[in-house]
C-alpha cells in the first residue's frame, strides 16, 4: 500500500458531520453562493447558523440509530 493509498477502514463520516469547522465552512460556501446568486446574506449570523446546523445533524444521528436498532431484525455481530 502506497502512501497515497486510503485506508477506507478509517474513514468515519459521522466525526467529520460532528465537525463544527466542517459546518462553519458549509455555511460560508452556502452565503458565498447565495451572494453570487444575488441573495442578501449580510443580514445572516453564520456562526450561529453553523450550530444550529450540527445539533440538527447530532440530533438526527441520535435518531436514526434508534429507528435502525429498533427495525433491525438480527444482531449485529461481534
């Protein structure tokens, strides 16, 4: 395995959803192209934006891993 290879093993999304420089940035990308596009986003705080958009994220993790281990219909293997 080369340097340049990924070992895809390591590659986790959820720690990069919980990334609060990750949604900082998304936003910023969202409020550039929104300006592009002739949207006024001077009025928007993008700090705030940012959280409120990883609690939304953590919370439909915390969700979605009830709902999957509820209908799930066998146990996951050791």
């Amino acid at each position: 395995m080369s340097d340049l290879d990924i070992d895809r093993s390591s590659f986790r999304l959820a720690p990069i959803l919980a990334s609060r420089t990750v949604w900082s940035s998304l936003v910023g990308m969202g409020c550039f192209v929104g300006s592009i596009a002739g949207v006024q986003t001077e009025l928007i705080d993008q700090g705030a934006l940012a959280e409120a958009l990883l609690q939304a994220a953590t919370a439909l993790g915390f969700v979605s891993s009830i709902v999957f281990r509820v209908v799930a219909t066998r146990k996951l293997a050791p």
